[in-house]
C-alpha cells in the first residue's frame, strides 16, 4: 500500500496526457468551448465582430509531440519508469498550458475604424492596431487542392503591411456576424474609392472556375454574402 504513490505516473501518465490534448483540442483548434478566449475581454472597446486565432505552431509542435511520445509508448518500455512517465506529463502539461495561453488570448477585431489583432504565430504578445483610414486595397484569392477550397479576403494598407480577414470565416457562432462586418466594412471603403482586386498570382479564369466550384458547396444564404464580396473583381497590375 505504501509504494503505490511511486507507480501513478505509470498507470495514469497515458490518460492524463490523452486527457490534457482532449482539453487542447476543444478550447484551441476545433473552438468547441471558444467562449473561454480571453481576448474580447482585453479590447479597449466593443468590436463589430471578432473571432480567436490559433497558433499554428502550437498545432504543428503539439501534433509531433504526440506522434513521438505514442511511438516510444508503442515501442519502448519507457512507460513502465515511473520518473519517466513523470516526466514527460509535466512536459506535456506545461506545451499545452502554453498553446492554451496563447490560443485563449488570440483573435481579430473588427470596429468601424480599425482592425486589431493578435496573431499567436507571430509570438508577439502586443496588439496590432490598423487604421482603416489608411487601407490602399482589397485582395481577393481562391485556392482549391482536390476538393478542397480556401478563399483570402485581405485589407492591405499603405504601408504594405496587410490583414487576412477569412481566418474569421469558419462553422462557429461569429460566420454570420463575419459577413454582416465585412459587408459593411466593404461599403465603407468601396465608397472611399478603395478597389477589390484578383491576388496578382491568379489569372481570371483560375480565380473565378475556383470561385465557382467553392459557392456549390454553400447554401443560399452564404452565396450571396459571398458574391458581394469576392465578385466580381479586378486583376491587380
């Protein structure tokens, strides 16, 4: 009875680490539990619409940490150490906590005036305020790998520094408040004279054949939203 404290990292170190990257997955990558970021809450002011930003990095380290440690789970007898075990569930521990620090505290924020964001993968733990007074363009892109499409809707500004704003567009809470924003923020600046362009590396026909086959695969509803905003549009010189 008195040594089974020495053996709980050995019996429950695989769970408690299955367990930690189910809690990653539902408040990082797949949003389940998104009202948990904390990023509205450190805004100056109430956005139009918002939405949180995962880190990629965070993504792509954790995923290769978990192929590792399965593999030497699978191969090895490594699981039977109990410091080892030990171990490694602080490590494990301490990646997520971090991924989840930096996922809960990432997003963008759109206000009339401005964008601010806070992009993870930067690892810039400052906000970034863009004024849209200073906005000189929009481009607009579709990429398609076999069945696969993703479209870009980025703001750039005069000082070449730009905004991808369709990290925002995703099956969460914020779709429908994403297109009411952008929508309106697209008048905005359409009536400043600022123009839509094609992204240069497209040529019109590739952009609208993949247009095209990404609006069949949404409803209505979001077509026309989509329309407004992605057709049409010009090349950019």
């Amino acid at each position: 009875m008195g040594t089974q404290p020495r053996h709980i990292f050995t019996v429950w170190g695989f769970w408690i680490i299955l367990a930690l990257y189910v809690l990653y997955l539902l408040i990082g990558p797949f949003h389940l539990l998104g009202h948990l970021s904390l990023f509205p809450h450190t805004l100056p002011a109430n956005p139009i619409v918002w939405w949180p930003v995962v880190s990629l990095y965070s993504v792509v380290a954790l995923s290769l940490y978990a192929v590792v440690f399965l593999g030497l789970v699978r191969f090895t007898r490594l699981t039977r150490s109990n410091a080892w075990m030990r171990g490694h569930v602080i490590l494990a521990a301490v990646m997520i906590t971090s991924a989840l620090a930096m996922d809960v505290t990432g997003g963008t924020a759109v206000y009339t005036d401005r964008i601010v964001t806070r992009e993870p993968d930067r690892l810039n733990p400052l906000y970034q305020n863009f004024d849209l007074a200073k906005a000189s363009e929009i481009q607009v892109s579709c990429s398609q790998s076999a069945n696969t499409f993703e479209i870009g809707y980025v703001i750039q500004f005069q000082d070449r520094q730009t905004v991808n704003l369709t990290t925002g567009l995703a099956p969460r809470p914020q779709a429908r408040e994403w297109y009411a924003a952008l929508q309106g923020l697209q008048h905005k600046l359409e009536g400043r004279g600022i123009k839509r362009f094609i992204s240069e590396w497209h040529s019109d026909n590739s952009y609208m054949d993949c247009m095209a086959g990404y609006m069949e695969q949404l409803d209505p509803a979001r077509r026309a939203a989509i329309t407004e905003l992605f057709l049409p549009a010009r090349k950019t010189s």
